[in-house]
C-alpha cells in the first residue's frame, strides 16, 4: 500500500499498526519529520476533541530531541508537551520545531504556546496550517516572527487539513460565535450500491481492515448516529474498539445517538426489549434517542410504555425532542443546540460534541444527503454485487441536478475500497488557502 493521507489520518499507521504509530523510516528532510509530526497529532485521536490533536516534533541536528500530542481536552497543547521532553541544556536557536497547526497565541484552558517558543528562542519553526480560530488567525505565527523566530508554513498542508477536518471545518462553517457540528457520513455498499441485500442483512459487506478503519473514524469523530431501524433490527452496540475487537477506553469512546422521530424505541415489542438489553444497552454508556416531542409525548401514554421508558433510562438512555417542522430540522436543532458536555466526561473538563459520524441506516443516510447536511463521506466498497432494490443510497433525480463531489482520498483496505469525498463548499472550506 502506499502512503495516502486519508480522512482518518495516516492509513498505513491505521491499518497496519492500530494505534501504534513508530515510524518506519529515518526522517531526514523537512517532508520527512512533517510526516512523522502527523504520526504524532493522531496520538490524540479521540481524546483532543474538540480541541485539534496536534502533534510538535522538536529537531537539533537532524536527530530528534522529543515529541508531543495535544492532551485530552483542557490539557497541555502538543508543543508544551514536546517541549516538557527536553530535561537538558539546549541551544534553542539551532531547533527546528515541526508543528501541525499555529501556534496558540491567546489565553485559553492552556496559555499561549506562543510565548513558550519566543520564551525559548527556538530558531525556526515550520509548520502545517494557519489556524482558523478567530483568537489566532495568524497572531501565533506574528508574534513568533516578531520575536526573530524564523517561520515556514504550508508544508504537507492538505494532508493535515484532512486530519483536522472536524476542527477547521466546525470553526470555519460558523455562522454565530459558536461553531458549527460536523456532519461524516460512512457506510459499506456492494459495487451495485445497495447497503444491505433485500433481505435486510448486511454484515458482512466489507472485510476485517476496512472494518478496522471504521473503528478508528468512530475514534475520530465526537459522535456516532444511526436511525430507529438500524437500532431496533440489530441491537449494534456503537462502540470504538480495537485491532482486537476489545473495547477502548470511555475517554476514546464516541457518544452514541439514535435518530427516532416516530418514537419506535418506545414502542419496541419484547423480544426486542430483549434484544437490546443484550446488545446497545449493555454497554452502561449514554445514549441519546432523538424524537419528535409530539410522538414521544403521545407514546408515553400507552400502556406499559411509561415502565419501559424509565428502564431505559436507568441503563443510559436519555432522551431529547423537537418541534420543528421536518424531522431532519428536528435532528439538527436538537445535534447544534444541545449541550451534551455532561454525557463526555474527560480527565481534565467535560467535552462538547463537535462532529458526529453517521452510520445509517440508508433512510436517514439518503435523508441527510437531500438536505445537504453531510460535510465529508466516508465510503466502502465491496467487490460484489447485490442486485437489491430495497436498500440502495441515493434518490431518484436527474442528472444536471445531481450533486457532484469533491474526490478527497481512496486507498485500498484488503480487497475494498474505501473512497472519501465532500460537496464543493466542504472541501472548498477544508483546503481554504492552501
């Protein structure tokens, strides 16, 4: 396989080595170590969000001093880690430090990374991306600059863009001062496009890498969504788990929610009630079930459904509803004007939601992508065909109205393929200047 820089980061890294991320080579030039500081920055995959996970690789004479990766969120940003690794006397002025994103340059959770560099007087830095976030935006690499640091910027910047995708494009699609939710879209199809035979099976469509690269997106991502159908026909448990198949640690783990505007879960008959037991509610972890508020309320006041809505929620269900208009109106305004903080507790402060990946069904799949609501795609696909009608992506529409894509990454994972791509203002707002 050759290298390619994905969605999900470093693809050989992911498939090859799960989370272990030692470098096969011997970094030599600026290329080199900016690939191996990218190794760093998916250190904190999972754990960073919703601040970037940034990786700094501090260098003296080709040879490497030390590394860092930004903390869990409220922890020490990835260049005060790297720099915390250096315990001799150093003459900074002959450091190179490979970063991935700005430096810091306000007060935040954490102070300026900034000011450690000045404070330092490393010699130069070279770094990936501009950061985007109004309290930076080229004030980092200014105040650096002006200190007499010498600053490079833009190498192997759109592989880094596709790391840090939740985080550039959460603060660059704000409209308000608050940033907007990410929306991934990832399912597995058969090279006829059906997600599931008509029968309704479809485990399993891909094989066991490009399974194991889906765990590592639902690392990735802050949430993972599926509709009322796929939760009630297969009970998933919709968790990150590694090479092994062994579940991560809850602070790697995405916060699970369940699209239900017509209330089925209420609603659910027993062997189902049984079904769940065993599979998604087993797990003691939140899980979010959207609904419209008229559905559920009216739900509630059929016999035996109060019982079992108060079961659920003592095995982790909460729920939210909506009054909107249209049910996809509902999932969004309940996804961007929720505070779900108190759902992800983290070692240093609570962690809001700042990307969810859908996982399907293909009815609210298809209903995400007629609203347009779908930032990037995440797609898998087996050399097979199906020949199904019942479960296929993708509407009915003629062809000067289709919307086309911008291909972004496609890298073979076993004997699939996974191909990713984004609507033009997406990858339009992802590779911004570079």
């Amino acid at each position: 396989m050759h290298d390619v820089c994905s969605l999900g980061g470093w693809v050989p890294d992911v498939l090859r080595n799960g989370s272990s991320f030692a470098s096969e080579t011997n970094p030599r030039s600026d290329e080199d170590w900016m690939r191996e500081t990218l190794r760093v920055s998916m250190e904190g995959c999972g754990a960073a969000s919703p601040n970037p996970s940034v990786g700094c690789v501090l260098v003296k004479d080709g040879r490497e001093l030390a590394r860092g990766c930004t903390q869990a969120f409220g922890g020490a940003h990835g260049e005060r880690v790297a720099f915390s690794g250096v315990t001799h006397d150093v003459d900074w002025s002959q450091v190179t430090a490979y970063v991935a994103l700005e430096p810091c340059s306000h007060h935040g959770k954490q102070p300026p990374c900034a000011d450690l560099f000045v404070e330092k007087k490393v010699g130069r830095v070279v770094a990936a991306l501009r950061d985007p976030f109004d309290a930076v935006n080229g004030q980092g690499f200014a105040r650096l600059r002006a200190a007499g640091v010498h600053v490079e910027e833009g190498l192997l910047a759109k592989e880094f863009a596709m790391w840090l995708s939740p985080f550039l494009l959460s603060v660059r699609k704000q409209t308000e001062a608050k940033p907007t939710i990410v929306m991934a879209a990832k399912w597995a199809q058969s090279l006829d496009g059906c997600l599931a035979d008509d029968t309704g099976r479809s485990q399993w469509i891909t094989g066991p890498l490009a399974r194991q690269y889906t765990h590592w997106l639902r690392r990735k991502y802050d949430g993972i969504l599926v509709g009322a159908g796929t939760l009630l026909d297969d009970a998933p448990r919709l968790d990150a788990r590694n090479e092994k198949g062994e579940p991560l640690e809850a602070v790697l783990q995405p916060l699970r929610f369940v699209f239900d505007p017509g209330a089925r879960l209420l609603c659910v008959d027993e062997p189902g009630k049984v079904r769940l037991r065993l599979g998604t509610l087993s797990t003691g972890t939140p899980l979010v079930v959207i609904s419209s508020r008229r559905i559920h309320d009216d739900a509630l006041t059929r016999r035996g459904v109060r019982a079992w809505c108060d079961e659920l929620e003592k095995l982790g269900v909460v729920f939210h509803t909506f009054d909107a208009p249209t049910h996809t109106e509902g999932l969004w305004s309940v996804l961007e004007g929720a505070d779900f903080s108190s759902l992800r507790p983290g070692p240093f402060f609570p962690r809001p939601v700042q990307s969810v990946l859908v996982e399907g069904g293909p009815t609210l799949l298809n209903a995400l992508l007629a609203a347009r609501k779908v930032d990037v795609c995440h797609a898998f696909v087996a050399p097979l065909f199906l020949g199904g009608v019942k479960f296929r992506l993708g509407g009915l529409t003629e062809l000067g109205n289709a919307e086309r894509f911008v291909p972004l990454a496609s890298f073979a994972a076993g004997t699939d393929v996974v191909w990713e791509f984004a609507p033009k203002a997406a990858a339009d707002a992802l590779f911004l200047g570079i």
